[in-house]
C-alpha cells in the first residue's frame, strides 16, 4: 500500500483505475475500499466477469466506493473488455440477456458484402462445408461460446452450471478440414466410404461425421428460410 501511494505521488497519474476479481466476492469490496482510501481512485475495472452471479461485486463496489465502474471483462485477451454497462448488467443478473451486446459483438466481424454474397448462395440453396466453416471462424471471433449464450434472454440461467468448452468447435473443424474440396462443396457425394475416411482423418467416429451432416443440412435449411423476405444485413442493424 505504501508503495503505490509513493508510485501516485511521484508519477501523479491524471486517472487511475482499480482493478479487481469480480470472483472475490465481499473480499473485493473490502480490498477497493483500501485502495481507495490510499489512492482516490477514478474507476473501476471488474475482471471475469462471466455469468450472472457475478454483478454482487459491481454492485457493492459502486455503493462502497462511490466510484464508478468504467470496464468489465469476460477474458484474458484485450477484446474480451467491455464498456461497463449498468442497465445491460443489471438484465444479465435477471436472467434477461444481454441481447444489444450480443448485436454489438456480431457487427464486430461483421462485413455487409460477404453477408450479401452468402445471402445469395443461401437463396439458391449453394451455402456448402465452406461457408459453414467460414461461419463458425466468426462465432470464434466474438469470444467465448459461453458468455454469448448467457447474453440471449432465457438461456444465461439454463447454462450457469453447464461445462460448455471453449474448443467446442474442434471436432467440426476437424471433419470439414478432413473432406476433399469437392466433399465440401457438394455434400451429396459423402457415401459411406467417404465418411469413414473422413472419420479416420480427422480423429472422430463415423457417428461425429453423420451428426455433423445432419446438423449441417437443418442448419441450411433454417437459413433458407430465414433468407425469405429477411435481409441480413437489416437484421443486423436493428437495435
């Protein structure tokens, strides 16, 4: 404590953020109260924040501290801190979602003339195992499969105790690395011999590849029919 205070004095920041493990609990608060008792500080940062028990923290820090919270976190990696939020915590912790950041996220990775061109192949019923990867890239690059589905109203309470893997992509990545460029484009042709290979290929069971098949094919024509009448990029931009 000592320490940083002589830091404060001969630095002299112009701001000064605190930054503490939502995960802490009642420690949290205590410890925020220390700091900023000895620095005065100008903000908050919550880290892992990650589900909806965690908003206890924010709550008693900004009561305890009268400071505000500025950034929250869900990851270790600099795109996984967000603007802090009030409102779209206070929904997380009700079990309503967090359907704008959800949004957010997606315009993120999202390029209006790739959504175009896919809405096109979609239409014709041409989408194949290339765009299906392509879309799953995406999803990765939003952040943790987790934290996502806990921002889509009703599900963030459905799967608070469920163990959902961040490589849950893995094995489908796998497969569809596994096929030929025509398996890929033309999944017609994946017999039973193909399948087997492909299995073989990419460490999974000739049971993974069928799933991936079937889910791939509802998948399309989910698609299909989201693409009758509803532009993409309309959707998107809905707030």
């Amino acid at each position: 404590m000592k320490e940083i205070a002589s830091i404060k004095d001969a630095v002299n920041p112009h701001e000064i953020l605190f930054v503490v493990d939502s995960m802490t609990g009642q420690d949290a608060v205590n410890t925020a109260r220390e700091f900023n008792e000895r620095l005065d500080f100008d903000g908050v940062v919550l880290t892992k924040l990650d589900g909806d028990t965690r908003g206890g923290a924010a709550l008693s820090i900004r009561s305890v501290v009268n400071k505000p919270i500025k950034f929250v976190s869900s990851g270790e990696k600099m795109d996984a801190i967000d603007i802090f939020y009030p409102v779209r915590m206070a929904d997380r912790i009700l079990g309503m979602g967090d359907i704008v950041s959800l949004v957010e996220k997606a315009q993120e990775q999202y390029d209006v003339e790739e959504a175009r061109k896919l809405q096109k192949k979609i239409a014709r019923d041409q989408f194949d195992f290339n765009d299906f990867i392509a879309q799953i890239q995406q999803i990765k690059k939003m952040g943790n499969v987790k934290d996502l589905m806990a921002m889509i109203p009703g599900v963030g309470k459905a799967i608070k105790d469920l163990d959902i893997d961040d490589d849950a992509f893995k094995s489908i990545e796998a497969i569809i690395k596994s096929m030929t460029p025509e398996e890929r484009t033309n999944p017609v042709v994946l017999n039973g011999s193909r399948r087997k290979r492909i299995a073989m290929g990419s460490g999974t069971t000739v049971q993974d590849v069928n799933k991936l098949l079937k889910q791939f094919d509802e998948t399309r024509k989910m698609m299909k029919m989201m693409t009758k009448g509803n532009n993409p990029a309309r959707l998107l931009n809905r707030r």
